[in-house]
C-alpha cells in the first residue's frame, strides 16, 4: 500500500525552541525515517486548503471553504441546504490594548449553559435573515435558507490568541455584521451564565466567532481509501465524500491489501496555533511514538511500498520499503532538519 502522511508545523517556527531542546527527546523513528528518505521539490500550501482540495477536487483559499457546511451535515444538521456559517461561542480577553480571542477549547459549557446563552441571543438574527442552530456545546451555527450575507470571514484557528478587531469579517455587508458582532457581546455579559461562570472562575462566553460561510461543495469524490487522524473539519470532509475515518488514538494499521491511505498528524499545528512551544515538543514526541514508528514498521516489514511525507511549509519527503533498509545510511541530529 501506499501512504501519505501530512504533519502540519513540523518545522517549528518558535524561537524558544533550539536545536537542544529537540535533539533531547531522541526521537529514533523520526530520524530513521527522514535519513532515509529523499527530499521532493517543495510546494507550498496551506493545510485545510489542501485537505479541501484533496477531497473535493475545489482549490479555493481558507477564507472561502465552507467548514459550516461540513460540520453541520456531521452535527445532525442538513448541511446540503442553504448556506451555513459558523457561530461559535468564545472568551474574548482583555489586554492592555485589544481583545485577544483564547482558545475556545477550554469553555466547555453544559448543555443547560448552552440552551440558555443561545435563548437571549436568537433574536438577535431575526433581521439578518439567519436562524441559530446550537447542535453541540462548542460548534453553533447560522442558517441562511435563501441567500448567504456578502462577508469573507476569517477561520477561528487563524485568529486564535490575536486581536479579535484584526480579523473581523470583510466585504459589502461587513459593517452590518460588525454591529451584530458588538451587540452579541452586549447581550452576553448580561447573561447570568456569565456571571454563574465567573463567579466561579471559569471564562464566561462573551462574543460568537463568525467563520466558515458557504454552501455544501459539489462533485465530492474519494482520494482514500481511507483517512486516520485529523480534527472535527477532516471528519466532515471523510463524511461528505464517504471516505473511512479512524481517529488517531485508535492506532495505525495497515495492510498491505489496502491502496492509498491518508495520515494526518494535526497535533504539532495545534501547539503552534496557541503558541505553546512546550505543547510542540510534547506532540513531536507523541508523533514519534504513535505515528511514525508504526509507519517505520510497516515500511520495514513491506506492508507499506511507499511513503510520502507533506508538511504545510512545503517540504516533502519520499521513502520506500526498499529505502528504509539503507542502514548504512547516516543519521543526521532530527533538529538538522526541523530547524533548517
């Protein structure tokens, strides 16, 4: 079979990181697999861009993939109708001079906080022609059934841990949209959620993070024989184009009767999104163990003919089940790849 293997923020961009701090965790499959493979030319590319394009076929910018869409059909919702756009709930954090957005992983609001956030603010659509749907305590939506509002919006990964005013929707109706953005949080801090939430130091929901908007993209179609790993957005994706999904902690089997396999390894991007170098280091580690070296195995053992390793920066790697057996080949410090 063949695999390929996709580890966003593998070449880390954290200055706190040195070439000690990597070299330390002796990473053994990690550098057995990279000595032992030959470098591709490299092609740049962004990440859920490339997944989007991998599974559907359409190239289109981060800004523009219907994320809403996907992971409404996966939440129960009819995601084929209309168009959808995220709504999610989020802390916004006051610094000295902005409203920096936190990671909204972290919220983990009960259903009875959710329903009762979602009641005062539902009317709040009513004008914009949107109906709030709220499936899951984290992933909320708005539906438009006729016609979509004329904003781009930016992906809430993209905006994590910066200034919220930085990246709010662009476009013919941004302004609008702007003043919904402020009287929801108005609306919000008089929630007695909210103060329940603080008054027992956990963050309140105080804004909603517009992202996502679009219709279900047309013409899906199957690249995979099947697809390990990857967050809630590769879910939807599998699930659209009727691929097979396991989640990553599930383990890494393969078999040689199986054709073309993707694996995406995410956890090294999350760290880099919340700027936490010793998360990276952690998920490095974890990508050793639980990834690579059953890859390494497969690759020794003939399960897996070929190898192709992609990262978001462009690098990429290929390597065989006849390469990995170079043994004569020298392995190089993993930090003379990572930091180059």
């Amino acid at each position: 079979m063949q695999v390929t293997l996709n580890i966003p923020a593998l070449f880390t961009t954290f200055s706190e990181i040195d070439a000690t701090a990597i070299d330390d965790l002796n990473l053994v499959a990690f550098k057995k697999l990279l000595s032992r493979s030959k470098a591709l030319a490299a092609i740049s590319t962004d990440y859920e861009a490339w997944l989007f394009q991998v599974f559907t076929g359409h190239d289109v910018p981060a800004s523009q993939i219907p994320f809403a869409s996907l992971t409404a059909t996966m939440d129960g919702l009819d995601g084929k109708n209309g168009f959808w756009m995220r709504a999610d709930p989020v802390y916004l954090y006051a610094d000295t001079h902005s409203l920096i957005l936190q990671d909204p992983g972290g919220l983990n609001l009960t259903f009875a906080e959710r329903d009762e956030l979602a009641d005062v603010i539902r009317p709040l659509f009513d004008e914009y022609g949107a109906t709030l749907h709220t499936p899951t305590a984290a992933r909320w939506y708005l539906h438009f059934e006729h016609a979509a509002p004329q904003i781009e919006c930016t992906p809430l990964y993209e905006a994590l841990m910066k200034p919220a005013n930085s990246y709010l929707p662009t476009g013919e109706d941004s302004r609008r949209w702007h003043t919904l953005f402020n009287e929801i949080q108005m609306v919000l801090n008089q929630s007695t959620v909210n103060e329940n939430r603080e008054y027992y130091g956990l963050q309140p929901v105080n804004s909603l993070w517009f992202w996502g908007l679009g219709a279900s993209p047309q013409n899906p179609g199957a690249a995979f024989d099947c697809c390990i790993g990857g967050n809630d957005y590769v879910q939807a994706l599998c699930r659209h184009t009727s691929n097979r999904h396991k989640l990553l902690h599930e383990g890494i089997t393969v078999s040689r009767y199986q054709d073309n396999a993707l694996v995406l390894e995410d956890r090294l991007l999350t760290a880099q999104r919340l700027n936490s170098p010793e998360q990276w280091l952690k998920a490095l580690q974890l990508a050793d163990q639980e990834v690579i070296a059953p890859l390494v195995a497969g690759l020794h053992q003939g399960d897996i003919r070929k190898l192709f390793l992609g990262t978001d920066n462009g690098q990429q790697f290929e390597c065989s089940s006849v390469g990995i057996r170079k043994f004569w080949k020298r392995a190089r410090p993993l930090s003379a790849y990572l930091l180059d």
